[in-house]
C-alpha cells in the first residue's frame, strides 16, 4: 500500500454518476483521460442518450484544445462489446478523439478498469458507459483528489503506451 497523506475520497451515489461526470468534463480545463472496459455509442443501445451527451462533451472538449484521450479494452472474447467499443472508437476517431485499445500479451485480455481523470481529480467506480449502466444497473463510484490522482494518472499514461489503435479491417 501507498500511504497518501494530500488525497481527499467522496462517495458517489449511484444515480449521481452521470450529472456528476458530465459537469467535471465541462468544467475541465487542461485534461479529461478516460479508462472503460465498455463504451457503447450506438443508438440502439444508447436509449437514454447519456452516452452521445457524455461524447459530445469530450468532443467539445478536444475541440476546445483539452488533451483528451480515451483508453478502452482491447481483446474481447464477447462479440457485443468488441462491437460496442469499436463503434464508440469510430465515432471517436471521427471527431479526433485519440483512442486506443488496451492490449497486453496473450495471456491477459486488457483492461477492466473504468475510470476518468479530470484535471486533478478522478472518478473511479464500476460503471461502463452503457445504457445499462446509467440507467439500470446498481453502481459504485468514489471521486478522487489530491496525490492518489498522480498514481492513477501515471497508470492511465503506462496504459497508453501499451495501446493499439483501432483494429485493421
């Protein structure tokens, strides 16, 4: 264990996940650095538009000069979510959003985490950017600040350099 001694923890209750996340991007000022294991964009499976709104605020983001990235699982044994996070990277690589796939060796299938890094601070819980997940799903989120953040970012950045971009056709 680390002992941090400047790191502030909240809880994040669970229905609060995605008004809470939106107004960190739009309040971001320098970086939004994104890690999930499913990013699911598409309009059919989007119903509530939590998804697009979040996307389009990353997008406005990057638009706006904020260094924004988004890291998502590589290697997927499910063809549903490889076919969700392609769609979302697509889309993403569309309006210049840098994506990568997190891949490792042929032993490990990538990343499960799900987490954001606003600027100085992180939201980490176990929601994956689904419709499921915003509306149906019982999640858990703690939001982050201080020197803990500084780890979480060096592995965000560890993880990136790992990335694949988005696969051949």
């Amino acid at each position: 264990m680390i002992p941090f001694t400047q790191t502030e923890i909240a809880p994040l209750a669970d229905r609060a996940y995605f008004d809470f996340m939106l107004g960190s991007i739009e309040r971001a000022t320098h970086h939004i650095w994104v890690s999930l294991f499913i990013y699911d964009i598409r309009p059919s499976r989007d119903i509530g538009g939590k998804v697009l709104a979040l996307t389009t605020a990353l997008i406005d983001k990057k638009l706006h000069g904020l260094d924004v990235r988004v890291l998502l699982a590589g290697h997927l044994n499910t063809a549903d979510i490889a076919a969700a996070n392609l769609a979302s990277g697509l889309y993403l690589k569309e309006f210049g959003v840098p994506h990568r796939r997190s891949v490792h060796d042929n032993t490990q299938l990538g990343s499960h985490a799900k987490y954001v890094i606003c600027d100085e601070m992180a939201i980490v819980g176990s929601q994956n950017w689904t419709d499921d997940g915003f509306r149906l799903n019982i999640e858990d989120a703690i939001v982050l600040k201080g020197d803990a953040v500084f780890l979480l970012e060096s592995e965000f950045l560890r993880q990136w350099e790992l990335g694949k971009g988005l696969p051949k056709p």
